[in-house]
C-alpha cells in the first residue's frame, strides 16, 4: 500500500494492480503504451475502494498506476 503521487489524490492509496499487453493490429498504433491496468485505489478520506482502468507505458509501475487512478476510467466490478 502507497499513496498515490498526484495533485489532488494526496489522500488516496494504491491496494493493488493487474496488467494486461495491448494486443496491437495493423489498424491500430498504440504509441508509447505498453499495457492495460486496473488499480485498485482507498480514498483514506472517505475510506471507499474504488477500480481504474487506463493505459501505461509499461517501464515503471508506480507511475502507471498513479497516472491510471489520476487520468483513468472508474472501473465497476461486476460478479
């Protein structure tokens, strides 16, 4: 568990993540993303568990995610 590095998310806290390759076809160009992740994040504030879904370059971990929860997708889990 680590705080997200991120203005505005001071008060938010990486649970966990998964990661997924982006399967490229020869209609798409993917750039400088690597990979597919869901974090899952605390808000420490109101003390709710929240899921993102986004995109990251694949080299470092901790930038993803943070960059994930800061610029990505409410992710809803459905069972």
């Amino acid at each position: 568990m680590r705080k997200v590095n991120a203005v505005g998310f001071e008060n938010v806290v990486v649970l966990s993540s998964i990661w997924f390759p982006i399967c490229v076809y020869s209609y798409a160009n993917k750039g400088d993303l690597s990979t597919i992740g869901i974090v899952k994040a605390k808000d420490t504030f109101t003390d709710t568990i929240k899921y993102y879904i986004g995109v990251g370059k694949g080299e470092n971990q901790q930038f993803d995610e943070d960059l994930i929860v800061a610029g990505g997708v409410r992710f809803i889990l459905i069972l």
